[in-house]
C-alpha cells in the first residue's frame, strides 16, 4: 500500500497530515490538563501542591529526553520512532484517565510524556526530510498553525470535557487520535533509508537528564523555595557540575548523543537560542496576563480565554504566510521583524491599567501573535537548513528543547519579579488596602513584561548576527 501512495502526487502531504496529527495531540494535552487539575485534586484526595506534578512530571519529562529521542529517530529510523510515539503516548492517556490515585496519575503521566517527547523531536525532522528546500518554510509555517489550534482548543475542550463528563476525559479523548496517528505511521510514514549503525550513548543521555531535570527544578519551585535556599542553590550547582560532565564525556567519545561541533554552525546556534529568548519573553505575559485580567480588571475566565485567544488565532494565520515568504526572501529579515514586533507588542501589554478598553488589550495580544507568527516559522526553517539530513531529528530535539526551556524559564522569571516587586511595594504594611495590593501587582506586573520585552529586543539582536546558509543536501 505505501508504494501505491508513494507515486501520488500528493504523498508529502499525507505524510505532513499524520505528522500533524501527533503535533496537534501533544500541545493539546499539554494545555488540556490544567483545567482538570481542581477536579482531579478533589477526586484523588489530594492537595494543590501534590496535584502540580501531574504538569511539572510531564514537562520535565519531556524537556529532559528531547535531544535523545530526536537522536534515536536519526539511528533507529524516525518512523518506528514516531511510531512509538504514538503507542507511549495513547498508552499512557489510556492510563491516566483509570488512574485512582495521584501517585498513579504521575507515574503514568510520565509514560504519556515519553510518548509526547518522541513526537515533538522527530515532527520537524519528518517533515523537513519529506519536502524540497523551496517548501519547508511554509510547511513548518503550516506545523506552526497546528501548534497555535493545539494550544487555543485544549483549555476549551478541556472545559466542555470535565463539565459534562468528568477529568477522566481530558485523558481518553486522545485515545482515538492516537489509534489514527499510529495507523497513519504504519500505512503513511515511509521506511528511513540508509540508517546509521551507531551505538547509542545511554551514559551521555542520562547525564544529560539528570543536569535538565535539576536545573528545571530549581527554576519552577524557586519562587516556593526561596532563590538563595539551599534547595536552590544545590539543584543549581548539581545541574552545573553535572552538565560539565556531560559536556567533558560527549568530546572523548566516538558516538556521542549530542554531536557538540553542530553548534559551531552559527545559524543553527543563533536560532536555537533566538528561539529560546522568544519562549522566555512570550511566557512572561501567558504567565501573568490572566492574573490581570482576572484579579485586577475583575474578568470572567471565559472573557479572559476570548481575549489572550487574540494571540494564537493572529499566529495561526501568520506562521503559514511568513513561512512561504521564507522560502522566497529568506529568514533573517522576518525573524528580525517578528521580534521587533513581539516585543512592541510586550510593552504595549505591560503599560495596560486598570481603565484598558478591551480592544487595546486585545490589540496587544494581536500583536504579539503577529510577531511570533512571523519569527517561529522562518526561525524553524533556517534552524532545520542548516544542518545536515542525517542530522534532522537531533535538530528537531534541540529546537523542541529550546521551546520548553523558554516556556520553564519565563514561567520562572515572570513570577520570581512579580513576587519580589509585589513584596517590596507592600514592605512595612501590615494590613494593606485593596488599592495597595493592585499598585504593588502592578509593579511586579510591568516590570517581568518589560524584562521580557528586553529578551525579545536581545532575540533581535543575536537574530540579526545569524548566517542563515542552508547545510548543503
């Protein structure tokens, strides 16, 4: 059957629907989850803080093992990689909604996160490999679309889901689409060709893991432990140490898990890290915006979802266009623009107050949208040009690795300037009023926004510096 697909004309775009299909899943169930987690805290007997790690196992799960599985992909084949995928990932769903216990639910979330990380890293690399140099740009523009849809109907369908069901569904709804997205790996994906025979480098892997999973740690509970508590201090430094190790053993080894020498590749180097800058910054109002909406303007959730959905409906219909434009003009200019734009689009929303009209606030969130449509697609496309075809699923590892890293990041640094800023106003007030507690959120508010409207300006920066020529194919 797949060589009579094979010979269609448009085989490359049944191959970019089954990719789609475990692009869309996996950004669903990572913004679906949150709505369930109050039901889930009451139904499993649990508290707030024990009912988080069903997010934070899952993210760092994810984030820790990308590089590997992107490197698996490139050796094992990224088909029977994707594969595996899809079965981790429904596997784990499956369990998740049967799960009676939060122990449980964790532990399987982990399963399901091990299925998610296997297609995040190996998606770009499928789809570059599948399209012509003249059409990866708007193809990933298009990738780009799924991830925006992805984000903008989990907390929606989440909602509908828990109402009229129970939190058991946010897990079996993805059930029947990975049963879809394994078919279309079997009938649709082509087998790799000409795959390497290298070892796999376990040892590097887990020193790898080990060096994320405490320095992620240390980033999203730092706020909770105090940045100066030992906790912190020792996750930091373990993550250093560590990571040093990881860095001395890959150079002495034949087959390492993360080839060091692609980072010598300015485009892919600068990308990688624009990218990351661009997730910090973003995340630093995702983070804090709806506390202003909710807390301060005194919005209804449904009001505050209509309004930040400005951003991924804007980008859903930009990331397409900006990634045909990339492959006729290039992708410096655009990358450049769109974070120019982002962070236009952040100080616009950190000078909101209290008397905003709603199409301001909206008008902010567009523009963001804008910014971010016209930077992440170009952005992807010149990250996965620069590097070699057999290097495909390993760059797709790290780009994916950036995205989370920035999103942890900006999560962190939004609320550790909130807290200090909010803390310092209100020093020496015993019992402050209820417009005191607005001026000191509003202080922390602004300024996390402005920081991060100043990592989007360094993004246009270290974007303007990259080389932006294609690895040659």
């Amino acid at each position: 059957m797949q060589e009579k697909l094979q010979n269609l004309s448009y085989y490359k775009w049944l191959i970019f629907g089954v990719v789609s299909t475990g692009t869309f899943m996996a950004t669903m169930t990572a913004s679906i989850v949150n709505v369930g987690l109050p039901p889930i805290t009451t139904a499993l007997d649990t508290n707030i803080a024990t009912a988080q790690w069903v997010v934070t196992a899952y993210l760092l799960v994810i984030t820790s093992l990308l590089p590997l599985v992107g490197r698996l992909g490139d050796i094992w084949g990224r088909r029977k990689v994707y594969g595996f995928g899809f079965i981790g990932f429904t596997a784990g769903s499956l369990l998740c909604g049967i799960a009676d216990s939060i122990g449980l639910l964790i532990g399987f979330r982990i399963l399901q996160a091990i299925g998610a990380a296997a297609l995040m890293a190996n998606a770009m690399a499928i789809v570059t490999g599948s399209f012509p140099q003249n059409e990866r740009g708007k193809v990933l523009g298009m990738i780009g679309t799924i991830v925006a849809l992805g984000s903008l109907s989990g907390p929606g369908l989440g909602g509908v889901l828990v109402e009229h069901f129970s939190w058991h569904a946010i897990f079996f709804v993805n059930i029947p689409i990975g049963l879809l997205g394994y078919a279309g790996v079997h009938y649709v994906l082509p087998f790799d060709q000409e795959l390497r025979q290298e070892k796999i480098d376990y040892l590097g892997a887990a020193l790898f893991t080990t060096s994320v999973v405490s320095f992620l740690l240390a980033l999203s509970y730092g706020t909770e432990w105090g940045w100066a508590s030992p906790s912190t201090i020792g996750c930091i430094g373990f993550a250093l140490i560590v990571f040093g190790v990881f860095i001395r053993y890959e150079k002495k080894i034949d087959q390492p898990m993360l080839e060091l020498a692609i980072f010598k590749n300015r485009a892919f180097s600068a990308g990688n890290l624009a990218g990351l800058l661009s997730f910090t910054a973003m995340f630093t109002s995702t983070m804090l915006l709806p506390f202003f909406l909710q807390n301060i303007l005194a919005f209804a959730p449904a009001k505050t979802g209509l309004i930040m959905s400005a951003f991924p409906l804007v980008m859903a219909i930009t990331a397409p266009v900006s990634g045909i434009l990339s492959d006729k003009v290039g992708s410096g200019t655009l990358t450049t623009v769109g974070l120019g734009l982002m962070a236009l689009g952040l100080v616009l929303t950190a000078k909101l107050h209290v008397d905003a009209t709603l199409w301001l606030i909206m008008g902010s969130q567009a523009l963001m949208g804008l910014g971010n449509g016209l930077f992440q697609s170009p952005n992807n496309n010149s990250v996965m040009s620069a590097v070699e075809p057999r290097q495909f699923g390993v760059a797709g590892g790290i780009n994916a690795l950036a995205r989370n890293f920035g999103m942890v990041c900006g999560t962190a640094l939004a609320v550790s300037i909130l807290e200090y800023r909010r803390a310092a106003s209100l020093s020496g007030i015993s019992q402050p009023t209820a417009d005191q507690q607005v001026t000191a959120f509003m202080a922390g508010y602004q300024e996390a926004l402005l920081v991060g409207a100043c990592l989007a300006v360094l993004g246009v920066v270290i974007s303007l510096k990259r080389d932006g020529k294609p690895a040659k194919k």
